[in-house]
C-alpha cells in the first residue's frame, strides 16, 4: 500500500478477499457468463470528492481460464478544472518508485474524464496478448491486487494534492464474488439475481423523513407537497383535466437534500419507497443490469402504490452515443417501463441528479416535471444549522455569525460541521478513558470546526490553476 502520508486508503482485510476462492473460480471454466469469461469485483463503485467522482470498479477476470488481468478505471469530474493527463505525469514517478510488478507492467488508458489502468493487461489493441497474461495462483492474486490498490492510492492522491485538498477517507474492499452453478443456466442465476435484490435491497419500505427534518428547499417543499396531494387525491387532477407527471427530477448540487426530499414525499403519502443508484443495478454479467432496472419497476408495481427514486441519474442513465452496450440497454430499459405500452398505475418515478447535461435527452423528456434544488441561501443555512443542533447539548448559538462564515456551503457540509464537534467531544473522552464530564458544543467549537472544514475543502490557488492547466 501507499506511505503513512497518504490522505485515501484503500483496505484490503483478509477476510474481506480469499485469493484462494478467487483463484478457484478463476480457474474453473464452467463459471463461465454469457460474455465467455470468469469475473469477479473486488471493489464496486465508490464515489469520491471532487474533482475525482468515483472509483468505477477493481476487478479481476479471465478469458480461458490459464491467466488473467487485473484492472480498475477511475473517473474525474466532468466539469473539473483539473487535467487527467497532468495528474498521470505527476503520479508516474511516485508508481515507479512505490510499486513493482514481478515479471509485469503497467498499461494506462487516458481519457478526458478519466483513467484505466491495469496490471499486465491482456488487451490487443495495445499490443500485449493474452499469452502474456499472469498465469492464475494465489500468490501473483494477492500480490497485484495489493499493487492494484496501491496504484489507484496514489492517483487519486496525487490528484488531491493538485487540488491542494485535504481528504481523509478509508475505503474497504468488499468483493462481489457471483458464483454460478454450474448445473443451472445463465437464465436460472439471473433470475436468482433479481429475487435476491427485492428481497435485501428493494425492501420497499416506508421512510421517515419528514418535510420538517429537511432545511430550506421552500420552494421545492411546496412542488412537491402539492404533487403528494395528487398522489393522495388522484381525482383533483382529473378535475382540472391535469396529467401526473410521469416522472419528477430534482436537479441540483450535491448535499442540498435532493434524496431526503424524494423520502419525505414518501412518507408524506405512506407510499413504498425503492431506491435505487448505480451499484445496485451495475454488474459484471452481460445483459444482467437492464434485468435488474427491470426488476426495481416491477418490484415497484407489486407494492404499489410507490415511488421509486434513482439517485445520480446522469451515472445510470447517460448519453447513448458513443456509450458502452450495456449502458445503452439500461437506458432502454428505463426509457420502457418509464413511457412503455403498458402504463405503471400508481407507481411515480423520482430521480436526482447534480450534472443535467450528462443525462440522455430521451430521459429527460420523460421527466416532465423538473424541480431545482438550488443551494443555500442564509435562511436556508441557519435552518439547517439548528435542525443538526436540535436535541443536543449545545450552548448558546450565534446562527447568523455562522451562517455569514458558511457561505457556498451545502447541506450536507453543515450537517458535518456539526458532527465533527461532537467527534471531537468524543475523542476526548476516550483519550481520558470515558471519565470527561459531559459538556455543551460552544460557538467557539462550531466556528473552529467550520473553519476548518472550509479550509479543507477551499479550492485550489488560481495561479495554481492556470499552472496546471
């Protein structure tokens, strides 16, 4: 892995990651998907902090069940300053010294948003072969995987460090190891795929958000009561010959309660509610992803009525031209049941997205009711402010100080300004084995947290800026 200085890190527990289960259904051809090759996820998607959006997947696979590569794709926000190609140079001296591949290499892939990189790649079209691959065992398993994560450290540090950003974050590698029996068909385990989903994930349940736990918002607040009140009282927009929308975007930057005001709504109605984003329908089985979309509206429809709620709809369902099949087969999908021949009764589509423009524009039509989530105004901060300080031991507060220091902040970031201060109460009393007398957050404690984050997370230089660039 990366030095002590490294701000990301990525953890590989032992129990988290059997290289010897790994190698095993590596090496066993009849777990073979319809694509012809054996693949497991060691890290699912993860969505980092700008100006990176998100660790796509780490994986390992094989094509005839001798040898094998490993790989990983990193994406960098679209509207991101920062220069993927600059961030790659920067990083390669820091690979060359901290990472060696025994009898290998490393083979990177740059693209204007992001980066592929693997170990000892079997890809044609860069001249290495498949003969050329890692021979599958254990110990080469362990090893390149363990470098493979150590690569992805240091490029999203690297990129961090541009960025003058301070970031402390673990990420645990939890691995999606699908094993198929080799006496049912490929038909037979997606279907098993698909139960399984609306048994754990989709449980449909009702959430407890209210309207009241979310800070400003006002006037998507009352667009949205207003089409709860149709979703009660279907017969007020028959009468004023009104058709429901068929779906609702609320689109907005992130942390701004884009989701908590999709949950309230469903509370407010006492509907079932499913939500659903990328990695719960992403998976390494050709056509096995637009099943699962499938299965998230018909899970819907069977516990209508509901509403189901796709978060981060620019990832789910992008631009067809020039995507991937798969991609293009989810849009489909979704683009189907949202507008299809037969028509959802009782069953409303939510979605959420920070990147509009990244979003298919068939998609979007289908969204014909779009409510922006604007970020904060002063009002709106200082009610988010004293939501997160309710019911707890606080002093007295200046609101109004704090919301004239937290200018450009989003929901999400006040409600971490809060928590930090009792972290660090926290802390304390751990560091003087649980015998601190329990005590009041102060003013001082909040402005010294808020301080803080907004220095952490301040941009980059402009001089900076234009240098890299």
């Amino acid at each position: 892995m990366v030095s002590n200085e490294s701000r990301v890190r990525i953890v590989s527990a032992p129990e988290n990651v059997n290289y010897d289960e790994i190698a095993k259904i590596l090496l066993d051809s009849s777990r073979k998907n319809s694509s012809g090759y054996n693949s497991i996820e060691l890290l699912s998607s993860v969505s980092l902090d700008p100006p990176l959006e998100k660790i796509d997947t780490i994986g390992v696979r094989t094509f005839d069940n001798k040898y094998y590569e490993s790989s990983m794709t990193l994406r960098f926000s679209k509207d991101g300053k920062i220069k993927v190609p600059v961030v790659m140079s920067r990083s390669k001296a820091k690979l060359s010294d901290l990472y060696k591949v025994t009898g290998g290499d490393y083979n990177f892939g740059v693209s204007k948003q992001g980066l592929e990189f693997s170990v000892q790649s079997g890809q044609d079209h860069i001249g290495v072969h498949s003969q050329q691959n890692r021979p599958i065992t254990t110990s080469l398993l362990d090893r390149d995987v363990t470098t493979l994560f150590g690569l992805t450290e240091t490029v999203i540090n690297t990129a961090y460090e541009m960025e003058s950003k301070v970031i402390d974050l673990n990420i645990f590698a939890k691995p999606r190891i699908y094993i198929l029996n080799p006496q049912r068909s490929f038909e037979d385990d997606t279907t098993a795929f698909i139960e399984n989903l609306k048994r754990t994930t989709l449980m449909g349940e009702k959430p407890k958000t209210t309207f009241d736990d979310i800070g400003g918002c006002e006037a998507a607040k009352e667009e949205l009561k207003l089409l709860a009140y149709g979703l009660i009282h279907p017969e007020s927009y028959k009468k004023w010959r009104l058709d429901y929308p068929k779906g609702i975007l609320l689109e907005g930057p992130s942390g701004n309660g884009k989701t908590m005001l999709a949950q309230a709504t469903a509370n407010s109605v006492s509907t079932s509610f499913f939500s659903v984003g990328a990695a719960d329908i992403g998976n390494m089985y050709y056509g096995m992803s637009e099943k699962l979309m499938s299965a998230v509206f018909d899970a819907a429809k069977e516990k209508a009525p509901s509403i189901i709620f796709i978060d981060e709809l620019d990832s789910i369902a992008p631009h067809r031209k020039g995507s991937h099949e798969a991609t293009q087969k989810v849009v489909s999908t979704l683009l189907t049941k949202m507008d299809g021949i037969r028509k959802l009764e009782n069953v409303v589509t939510f979605a959420a997205t920070n990147y509009l423009e990244g979003v298919d524009n068939a998609i979007l039509r289908r969204f014909d009711k779009k409510i922006e989530v604007p970020m904060l105004n002063q009002a709106a901060r200082e009610s988010v402010f004293r939501i997160h300080c309710k019911g707890k031991l606080v002093d007295k507060i200046d609101y109004d100080k704090l919301v004239r220091q937290s200018v450009n902040l989003s929901g999400s970031d006040v409600k971490a300004i809060v928590n930090s201060c009792f972290e660090q109460k926290l802390k304390k009393d751990i560091e003087s084995g649980g015998q601190m007398k329990v005590c009041p957050v102060t003013q001082e404690d909040l402005e010294a947290a808020l301080g803080h984050y907004v220095k952490s997370i301040k941009k980059m230089p402009e001089s900076l800026a234009l240098y890299i660039c």
